[in-house]
C-alpha cells in the first residue's frame, strides 16, 4: 500500500522581486498492492536441496517534483513484478565443496525508469536541467548465478561465481530514451569473482590471514540512453587484505589494497549532449589504487 500527495508552485526567484511562473497546483493519489509469494522446497539428501518460488513485488508511484511547468507535474505509475526462480544448494565431500545455483525470470509492468532532459527559463532563455521518472509498459529480466567454494587441501578456501543478466524492454512509450533494443543501466550481462583465502599460524601471536578477491565485468552501461561517452568497457579489479588475528582476542589488525592494478573506469555519469542544449557530459571514476590500515574489534 503507498500514497503520495504533492504541491508544486512554481517560482522564479530574482530581482527585483520574485516572479511566479505558474499557480501553486496540489495532486494526491494512493496505491494498494497485494503481494503473494509461493514456494516449494525439497530436501533431496543431507547435502541436497532444490528450491522453486514465484514472488509478486511493487514500487510506489508518486509525481514528478522538480517539474518546470504544470504540464510536467505529471504522476508515474507503481512499478510491478513477477520473478519467477528455480535454485540448488548443496555441499559435498563432507562440506568441503560447497556448489549453489540459481536461474531467475522477472517480469515487469510499468518499469520506472529516471529521464533527463532540458527546458528553456522563460525569463532568461537559458537550458536548464529537468530530471523525472517515467514508466515502460513491459519489460524483463532473466538470468542466473553459479557460485562454487572448496577447500582444497586445510585452510585453503577458494571461491568463484559466475552472473548472467539479460534485461529487455518488450514495449516502449513514443518518446522514451530507450528502444526494445537497449541495455539496462547498471547491469552488466557478465560478471565473475574468484577469492582465495589462507590463514598461516603465529605462535603465540596468534594468527595472520591473507586474502585476494578479484572481480570482472562486462560492459556497464550508466544511462537509459546507452551513451557510449559515459559506458564502461569491460573491466577486471583486484583487491588484497592481510589480517592479523590474536588468540581469543577481539581485536584484529589488517592491511589492505584495493584496485591493485590501478585501473581507470567508472561508476556513474550524465550525458546530456543528446538534448542540444545544455551540451554537458560527466562522467564519475572510481577510486584509483588505495592502500591502508585499520582495526576492527567484535562485540
């Protein structure tokens, strides 16, 4: 269940006095949504079971805030959804290889999805920002996950997971920044990770564990658009710590390294020169190379 109630009155504050472009307009609107779940599971050994489950879910709807005219404080509808997922958990050889699996199917109706464009001030003439959401009929997502754990010879646990995810608009409002051939944002198809972890004895010290994780991903794309300015290419990252773990002490010590190779990518940005008016492109990096310290204590 969700409600939204809005005002909007739109003014322009200059001098000398402020100037009121429209009228103050309230809207208001309200959503029910039932949820149901279901789901079966077998236990087909000790170390055996298979899952399968179908799930309703809902985002609330609402009104678009930061409108520059009445016409465009429009309301967006609750996004609805339907994922449907088969999995396996399982562990063998007395727990020492652990192997899960997933395959999922989500459909959507009425995706929300974060539309930017440019309105000219009426005053000044000049382009301004104007950020609102919208809805695409239908769309879906399918996919799965693999991940497998073992323990190889003592004390060495090495793990890896393997991502697909393929999101698709079926049908698309006139006017959209997305087609039926676009990719989604912040979904890559491919994404996989692999980790090693051994621990080495310290005496009476205690304990010192090392650690790697490493993760790549497939092409990731940070707008509705597909802008090939702010997209990031296909991308691989290391990251390292080393833990230092007295005997039955709370505290611990450790060093750690991220983005070991010091690669450049990433992690979000506009592209705004599509509308012809504001003409700007940001794009967000991640952290370079980091190295440091800290102390970590458990309650």
């Amino acid at each position: 269940m969700g409600n939204d109630r809005a005002r909007v009155g739109l003014i322009h504050v200059g001098y000398p006095t402020p100037v009121v472009l429209e009228p103050l307009v309230t809207r208001s609107a309200g959503w029910t949504s039932f949820l149901p779940r279901v789901g079966i599971e077998y236990q087909w050994t000790s170390g055996v079971m298979t899952y399968v489950s179908a799930a309703e879910g809902s985002k609330s709807g609402g009104f678009n805030g930061r409108a520059q005219t009445i016409a465009e404080f429009n309301r967006f509808e609750p996004e609805k959804v339907w994922t449907y997922e088969l999995g396996l958990r399982s562990a063998w050889l007395n727990t020492r290889v652990r192997v899960n699996a997933t395959a999922f199917y989500s459909s959507y109706k009425d995706f929300q999805i974060q539309q930017n464009r440019s309105v000219t001030n009426p005053e000044t003439g000049a382009p301004v920002a104007f950020s609102f959401v919208g809805n695409m009929p239908r769309s879906r997502v399918a996919g799965g996950e693999f991940f497998v754990a073992a323990i190889p010879v003592p004390h060495l646990q090495l793990s890896s997971s393997l991502g697909i995810t393929d999101g698709r608009y079926l049908t698309v409002i006139p006017g959209a920044p997305v087609t039926t051939d676009s990719e989604f944002v912040n979904a890559p198809k491919l994404t996989v990770t692999a980790g090693a972890e051994y621990p080495v004895a310290a005496g009476r010290m205690g304990s010192i564990v090392g650690r790697v994780d490493c993760i790549h991903k497939s092409r990731i794309q940070y707008d509705y658009g597909n802008s090939p300015l702010i997209a990031q290419d296909p991308l691989g990252l290391v990251n390292a710590r080393v833990t230092w773990q007295p005997h039955d002490s709370p505290l611990s010590v450790f060093l750690f390294g991220t983005n070991l190779g010091d690669v450049h990518y990433a992690v979000g940005g506009i592209d705004d020169s599509p509308t012809g008016s504001l003409g700007e492109v940001v794009k967000l990096m991640g952290p370079p190379r980091m190295w440091g310290a800290g102390v970590q204590y458990r309650f």
